[in-house]
C-alpha cells in the first residue's frame, strides 16, 4: 500500500467519525504523542549508551595500573643478551629458538651515524616463527629493528633484517 492510498483511508476514516472541531485537538494529541514517544525512546538510547561507556570507564580504571605495571616491569628487566654485540645477541636468539637452519645470512653492519648493526636473512619461517623471533629480538636480544624486508611465499616467508640497539 502506497503513501496516498492510507493517507486517502485515513482521511476518509476522519471525515465519517469526526467533525472539524473534533478533528484538529486528536491530530494535535496524536502529534504530541508521536513526539513524546520519540522523545522516550531517544532519551532510553541515550541513557544506555552512557551506562555502556561507564562501563568500559570502569573497566579501564581497573586495567589502566595493571598495563602501567606490567610496562614498568618490562622495561626494569634488561635484555638477556645486552652485554654482547648485536651480531652475537642475534646468533644466540636464531640458535636458542631452533632457527639456525632458517639463518641463511648473518653479517655485522654499520648505520649512517656509526652505529652498530647486523644484516640478517632468515629463509621459510612461518608466521609463529616470526613473531617468535621478532619478540626474542627484542626482548632478550635488546635489539630493535631497522628495517625489515620480507617475501612471502605461500605459508612461508623468507625475512632480510637490519638490527641495531
């Protein structure tokens, strides 16, 4: 049924029952009722949506120390291999996460301010082995990485690194 099809239904409907002076006090009540429906059932959404933003208020005052924590604590443990060069401190974390086979490059390198580095190249990690090695760098190795270039093959990927501290 179309637009004018009810609005014609409805008129003719007002036209039978009710007289004009009956007719505009109903529509004036059926408008303000129409709008204080709106009004309800805007102001219940909004009510809700800030009952749900309070919540996850709450929930972040209660996570907020934990992470602040848990990122202090982090940066209060010093790397495993810190005392050696990054050469050394990328051998020892291919060697202790079983990824030797996989080193198919490893060379010490030099940044443009002097800095030292090392070019690696792994061959046919996959995606655990990755973030494995990645983490291990960082967090035991000290290093952060430089650059990074990687070529996927299927569910492998073979990773040209430039690591410094």
């Amino acid at each position: 049924m179309d637009l004018a099809k009810l609005r014609a239904a409805l008129t003719g409907l007002m036209d039978r029952h009710f007289s004009d002076r009956q007719r505009y006090p109903l529509l004036a009540l059926g408008a303000l009722v129409l709008w204080g429906g709106l009004y309800i059932w805007l102001a219940a959404l909004s009510s809700s949506a800030q009952h749900q933003a309070g919540r996850i208020g709450d929930r972040l005052r209660t996570v907020a120390p934990i992470v602040a924590e848990i990122e202090a604590l982090k940066d209060s443990v010093p790397a495993e291999f810190t005392s050696v060069g990054p050469l050394a401190a990328t051998q020892q974390v291919a060697h202790d996460l079983g990824l030797d086979r996989n080193l198919s490059t490893i060379r010490p390198s030099q940044l443009n301010g002097g800095q030292e580095a090392v070019q690696v190249a792994f061959e046919s990690l996959d995606l655990i082995q990755m973030l494995d090695l990645f983490d291990a760098l960082v967090t035991r190795g000290g290093l952060s990485v430089v650059s990074c270039v990687m070529n996927h093959r299927m569910d492998r990927a073979d990773l040209q690194l430039v690591l410094a501290r």
